[in-house]
C-alpha cells in the first residue's frame, strides 16, 4: 500500500461523471492505496523541503457525495510515495512554480514535473511537425495574413489555451479578424497558434490516451452541429472508435518521447489523421472511454505507476 497524495483543483466542485483525476483515484482507493487531497495554492518550501496542507482523503463513486476530506494538516511531502500532479490549466506561472517545487521531493511524482514544464500542450506537438496541419506560432498580423491567404481557412487559438476556449475559425477576407487580432494581442502576451482548418472536424477530434507512451485507449469526440470545438466540456459528444494506421503511427512516433520524459499519462488529440495538441498537464478522457465500452485505463495506469515504485 503507497501513501498517495493528489494535488489538484478543490475535488468538491469537480464533475465526477467524467473527471479523469477522479477515476484515478477510485481505482488507487480499489487497491488499497491511502489517499490524500491538496491543492497547488497550499504548496511552500522552506529550507530544501516542500510542504502543504494536506488532507485525508475518501472517494465514493456517488454524485454528490464522492469525496470526504479529513483535518487539514502541514505535511512535508517526502512523507508521501506519490504525488498526481492534476490540476488543471491555465498552465502559467503558478503553474510553473509548482512543478518546481514538487521536483524537488523524495517521491514518485506523476507527470514528472520537469516534463510537464517542458512540454506544453501546443509546444512539444511542434516536434512532430510532419504529423500536424501547417502550423504557425506568431504574433504578427502579417503573418497570419500571409497564411490566411495561403490555405483559405485557418483556425487562431491562445498558446496556452485549454478546454477549447478562445478558439476561432477564419475564413478569406473574414471581417472579424481585425477585432480578433486586437483581442488577442490585448488579452495574451504570448504568440497565437494558427493552423489550417481541418473541415473533417465535423466528424470528430479523437483524444487517443497512451499510458507511458503506449496506447491505452481513445474516444471520438463529435462537435455539435454548426460547431468547431467538439471538447466535452463545449458540448461535444462521445463517441466509440478503433484507430486507423495513421493514428497507430503517431502514437508509435510520439510515445517514445512521452516515455523519456516520465509523461505518464497523455492524451494525443488527432483531427483527420493530422495531430494537434500533446496533452500533458491533466488529460481527460478515461471515463469516457470505459462508459463506451473500453478498456479501464485507470488501471494500465496504477499498474505502470505500481511497476516504477
């Protein structure tokens, strides 16, 4: 039994329905695996050691009723075997810090956090550049006029984006891309993403899970009519499917890479055989997967998890 501690969003407001964290902690709870809650804006570090305020943790499979939280107490995290790094984005600079912070600690910390820091969802994608849509990172409308110009429809989107806001589809001489740039160039000091449009998107963006790079499990989500983002949280819905060649090819070619970087737990987004995003801060998808008739991913992850302590 592994002392296991879950740093994440407050567990009361999550979804249980199809929160990721939340079936991973279910099957840890099935294998006898003491847990324990925290959350990033409890972390501080003193004299080489991190600490925070930790508290017992017990998870039910009940809506409304599927977590019960013990006395908060200061807990220096060497105490722990394992920590889950699971809060969500926005991955900023508290973001950043925390994955600092927890490298420092004496235990098996999943996603490793320097691989987390290293690997932005948008970022890491771009060394598989022969996998993805024509992509440009910018600021420059220059240069987004020049890529417009070039493939018709494109889609603008923030660098560090997540859960599908803030994405927008263009179109020639579309009169609103003006105010787009200006609330972009306003609201984010980071470059924009700009890929070509995919108009097979209609037919479903498949998040496709690996576990310690290898293929574990997939969902095809399908945008509402008239839509473009087909994340869950936008009203997409979920959909069983198997993988084609070209998508057993890029998790061939990108699992390695997950693997050497102790990315545990990924989602790979793939829209018309083109990957997209790499999703390493805290993929979704498990629950989604089992309710269609697919494999407990939860548990490939426990026994990984269990393999490397």
């Amino acid at each position: 039994m592994a002392k296991v501690l879950v740093q994440m969003d407050p567990i009361a407001g999550i979804n249980i329905a199809g929160d990721s964290t939340f079936a991973l902690l279910l099957e840890a709870s099935r294998r006898g695996h003491e847990l324990f809650h925290t959350t990033p804006d409890r972390l501080s570090f003193r004299g080489g050691k991190v600490t925070a305020g930790v508290e017992t943790l017990t998870v039910r499979d009940e809506r409304g009723n599927h977590a019960t939280l013990g006395e908060k107490v200061a807990t220096p995290l060497d105490e722990m075997d394992v920590i889950l790094l699971r809060q969500d984005p926005p991955f900023d600079l508290a973001y950043i810090t925390s994955t600092h912070f927890l490298e420092s600690v004496d235990a098996l910390v999943v996603n490793d956090p320097a691989g987390v820091r290293n690997a932005p969802e948008k970022i890491m994608v771009l060394e598989f550049t022969d996998l993805m849509p024509e992509t440009l990172i910018t600021r420059s409308r220059e240069e987004i006029d020049a890529f417009l110009k070039e493939f018709g429809e494109i889609v603008i989107k923030p660098l560090y984006g997540h859960g599908g806001g803030a994405v927008f589809k263009v179109g020639p001489n579309d009169p609103n891309l003006s105010s787009l740039h200006e609330m972009f160039s306003l609201t984010y000091r980071e470059p924009f993403v700009v890929q070509r449009f995919l108009p097979r998107v209609s037919e479903g963006d498949k998040r496709i899970i690996l576990i310690d790079g290898e293929f574990a499990g997939a969902v095809n989500r399908v945008p509402q009519a008239g839509q473009i983002r087909s994340n869950m949280v936008r009203g997409g819905a979920a959909a069983a499917t198997d993988l084609s060649p070209r998508e057993r090819e890029i998790c061939e070619r990108v699992g390695p890479a997950l693997r050497e970087r102790g990315l545990l737990f990924t989602g790979i987004d793939v829209i018309d055989g083109m990957l997209t995003e790499i999703n390493v801060t805290s993929p979704t998808g498990i629950r989604a997967v089992e309710k269609l008739g697919g494999p407990n991913v939860a548990a490939m992850y426990w026994d990984a998890v269990e393999a490397k302590l």
